[in-house]
C-alpha cells in the first residue's frame, strides 16, 4: 500500500487545495486553504511534518523537531493532542490522502475554541489573499 509521504514524493497525489486549520502558539486559529503538496505542509508547521491521526477522518500535523527547536507551547492544538509545540495543522484523511476537513468538524473544532477564549477566522477574515 503507497501512503501519502510515497506519493507526495513521486509526484503522484497531484496539486490540489484543501481546506485546514492552522493553530498556533498565542491563539491564532485560521480556516485557510493550501496546497496539498508536502512543501506545502512542512512550510506551515516549519519543519518535517508529524502526523497524529485523531480518527473521525482528521490528523493533526505538526513539525516532528517542535520540542527540540524550542518552540512555543500550542495551547488551542493540544485541545486534539496534549503537548503540542509550534504551528500545527487539522486536515481530513481520506484513505491515504490529505482531504479538506468537513464542515461539521470546523463548526464543532471552533465551538471547543470558543469554549476556552480562541476565535476561529476564516482566510479572508484574517487578511490572507
């Protein structure tokens, strides 16, 4: 069986956006839309990507060297995985692909925010083109 990372490499999974959501130290939490490519994932954690498959169809993705680059405790990520550090991405799984998240699961991610003080945005609202 090829998985994602197999497929990222050769070229095979093709560019697509897919709807995520970006959480980062200090509270920004933003729906946005990116690439589905490894580059453009590992650019938005800042590093090599570690995935944390929270079922349901959702990961967590993360920059798997966090702790040892020193970064910031990710307070709205470790809702999903406790000890979360840096920028850290929820996407959809679906079979061995990166998917956009359902609606359902951003509506009810962002209530659990909201519940402890964080504002979930969507990309325009935050400023983004």
């Amino acid at each position: 069986m090829t998985d994602r990372y197999t497929k990222w490499a050769s070229g095979g999974a093709g560019i697509s956006k897919i709807t995520v959501m970006r959480l980062c130290p200090g509270g920004d939490c933003t729906v946005i839309e990116i690439d589905n490519t490894l580059e453009e994932f590992q650019k938005a954690v800042g590093g090599y990507i570690e995935t944390v498959t929270l079922g349901e169809g959702v990961a967590l993705i993360c920059d798997e060297e966090g702790l040892l680059k020193g970064k910031a405790y990710n307070e709205p990520a470790s809702i999903a995985v406790k000890g979360i550090v840096g920028p850290a991405l929820l996407a959809g799984i679906d079979g061995d692909e990166f998917a956009s998240l359902s609606e359902k699961f951003v509506e009810i991610f962002s209530f659990r925010l909201s519940m402890l003080g964080y504002e979930v945005r969507r990309e325009k609202e935050a400023g983004h083109d």
